[in-house]
C-alpha cells in the first residue's frame, strides 16, 4: 500500500504539473489570439476579425489602423496612398456579425461627392477641417455602436494643444453633423486620447467621419480678452496662501469620486510636480495650460497626468474659454462661475434655462419648435448653459436630452 501511495502522489504531481502547463499554454494561446498585429505591405487589407479579438493594422507611410469587436467581423479597409502619419481605432458593438467595408481619403471630392456639405456650425465656434484623413464606412447590416478613438499626438497629426471634434455626413444632409467628442487620459500610458460614439448606424449607408479642428471665431477675440481679464480681477480676490489653502482642503466636506486613482489627499498634496503645479495656480488663478506646460516644465502627457489627479480630488478646478482651458484653485462657490453667469445670462439663455428645469430630458429640436427660435440660435445657448456647468447631457440613440445640473452653485444659491 506505501508504494501505490508514493505512485499515486507522484502522479498527482505529474497531473498538476500537466494541467498547469496546458493553462499556461492555453492563457499565451488566449493573448495572441486576442491581441493581433499585421504589417500590410500596401495600403489596403480584408480581413476576418474574431469575436473579442483586437487587430492592429500597419499600413505604408506610417498609418495606423485598430480595431476590435464583440462579434463575428468580415473586414476590407484602404486608405489613399496619399495619406501619412495616421492612426484611428474602431471599437464595434453589435448584436450580430457584420461585414464592414472602410475607405479613407483627403477629401470628399476623391470619394466622388461634388456638391461639398457645409462646415460644422456651433455658436461662436469655427470648425477647419485641415486632418487630411475622411473615413467612409459601410455595413451588410445595421450597427448599434461603434466608438472611434484617435491617439493625440503630433505623431500622428493632432496638436495636443488644440481642440477638435468628430464630425459625421450622409449624402442626404446638406452639412456636417458634430458628434460629442471627449479628451480624455489613458491611465497606463497617460496619453491624451480623443473618444467619440456613433449609434444606430444603418445598414448599406454610407457614413463620412473625420475630425474638425475647433477654434473661436475672429470677432470674438474681444469677448474673450476682456473675461480673461475679468478672471484675472477676480482672481485678486481669490489669492490665499498655500499653507491656508492646504487646511481648507484638509477640513473641508466635499464628495470625492476617485475612479480609479488610489491616493489619500496627503499623497496627493505631498507629490513634488504637484506641490509646483498648485503653487502656479494659487499664484495665478486663471493660468491655461501652455503656461503651465512652460512653467513646470513636464511633459505634456505628464502635466496632464498630474492636472486630471488634482481635479479629481478637487484641489483645483478648470473652466473651458474659447479656445483656452484655464486652471483655478476649487472652490463649493466658485466666484468666476458667479462672474461668469452674470456677464454671459441673456433674457433668451434664461428662458430656456428655466424650460430645461421644468423639463428634465427636453431635446434640442423641441426647445426649437417651442419658441420657435432658429436652431442654431437655440443650440448656441445652450452651448452657453453647458459652458456654465448649468446642464447635463444624456445621450440617446442620436438624441441628446438635457437636464439641469442641480450641483451648480446657480442653483443652490437660488
């Protein structure tokens, strides 16, 4: 019996010893099949992408092209042999496998549309589309979502300096649709990463995407000296002394959502390029970010990096001017909101203020038809509101409903 005993625990040993091999096979096996690279000598591709798989493309004239998907996708993709230094990634979502079809060129002109849309329109904002890069997609069947990234990176054609939306256009539409576009940091790399989501896209359309660049309108140059120096005024009143602030932030009672930053206040009040970031904006409230690029002398992913951990737990704040973002230390009552609100209020931006407050989800177009206001007179308005931090948006399908933000100081204070 000691001997079958022995044989037994040694073929125990030797099981485990399988299986653990097996699993560590089958796990590397997992890895390549879920994260695949492919060196395209040339400029167009077709392709089967598995469920859950990730495929990076490497095209001629350093072009990048990612893309993964939850189901079962039959893939061609070309791009213009004219196009250099790009790179996108398409994240789809769909209930059943979809053949895609993707194309890229300079402009719409090389797909064939000679009655040229009109440019995006969105207040006193200017849209210039100078990216050289018009994705056209089609499908066999209708997508429930697709999500579009772009890496910001002079690297691939994106100052990380400026702002830029996607835009979307039909052949049926007369002009540029813009699509919510959010700038947001990847945590592992701290890369800054554009991210946009398009919904309920049909089947056998074609669909033109590209990026437009954002800035202000020439005649708003003005506007947009005189609040800088009004931020600058009030800024004066503001000026408190670190070790103050530091207790203010200490005793203070404020909600904090961490995400996935796992820091005490200390550690984030005690980090170096931190302390020198804050001392630049309790020194200067309303500093935007080249100076404070200049100033701390970071790289601008690190800078970033840093900012997004201070505005997270609240120890400063940020307000979008024009084409400026702007830093400030945090405050529950922010006086420049304050300032701001009683500068940039009109009697037409309360009305329909109040038309969102008494109805929470109301839509663009319906704000229209109700006061019977040119579209692109409600949408700037409401562009305002947004602006102020005074509403919220919640995306449904291609709608987006809007509700009052019941944090802002606007209305706690009345």
């Amino acid at each position: 019996m000691g001997i079958v005993s022995v044989l037994k625990r040694k073929n125990y040993k030797y099981s485990v010893l399988v299986i653990l091999i097996i699993f560590l096979g089958f796990n590397f096996f997992l890895v390549n099949i879920n994260a695949r690279k492919e060196t395209i000598v040339g400029f167009s591709t077709q392709d089967m992408v598995q469920p859950n798989e990730k495929v990076s493309y490497r095209f001629l004239n350093n072009i990048t092209f990612e893309i993964s998907s939850n189901t079962l996708l039959n893939l061609s993709i070309e791009y213009e042999n004219n196009i250099e230094d790009r790179q996108t990634y398409f994240i789809i979502n769909n209930s059943n496998p979809l053949s895609l079809n993707i194309s890229s060129k300079t402009s719409l002109q090389n797909f064939g549309v000679m009655q040229a849309p009109k440019q995006p329109q969105m207040g006193n904002f200017r849209f210039q589309y100078r990216y050289n890069c018009i994705y056209r997609i089609s499908s066999n069947t209708s997508i429930e979502n697709v999500t579009i990234r772009y890496r910001k990176l002079q690297y691939y054609g994106l100052n990380p300096e400026t702002s830029y939306s996607l835009a979307i256009f039909e052949i049926s539409q007369d002009s540029w649709e813009l699509i919510d576009t959010f700038e947001l940091v990847n945590e592992t790399s701290s890369e800054t990463y554009l991210e946009s989501s398009l919904s309920n896209l049909q089947q056998d359309t074609e669909y033109f995407i590209t990026l437009f660049e954002v800035g202000i309108i020439q005649e708003d140059w003005n506007w947009l000296i005189i609040t800088i120096s009004i931020i600058g005024i009030v800024s004066l009143v503001i000026l408190i002394s670190k070790r103050d602030y530091f207790q203010y932030l200490r005793t203070r009672t404020v909600p904090i959502e961490k995400g996935a930053h796992r820091l005490t206040l200390e550690d984030v009040l005690e980090n170096e390029n931190r302390n020198k970031i804050i001392d630049l904006i309790l020194n200067g409230p309303g500093i935007h970010f080249n100076e404070l690029l200049r100033k701390t002398g970071l790289a601008a992913g690190n800078l970033v990096w840093h900012l997004d951990i201070l505005l997270t737990y609240k120890v400063i704040g940020k307000k979008r001017i024009g084409n400026l973002l702007v830093y400030f230390p945090y405050y529950q009552k922010n006086p420049i909101s304050n300032v701001d609100i009683t500068l940039q209020k009109s009697k037409l931006t309360l009305e329909i203020l109040k038309m969102i407050e008494k109805d929470p989800g109301i839509w663009n177009n319906l704000i229209t038809k109700k006061l019977k206001v040119d579209h692109k007179t409600i949408l700037y308005h409401i562009n305002k509101l947004e602006e102020l931090g005074l509403i919220n948006f919640k995306k449904e399908g291609r709608k987006k409903r809007i509700f009052p933000n019941l944090e802002s100081d606007y209305f706690n204070i009345k």
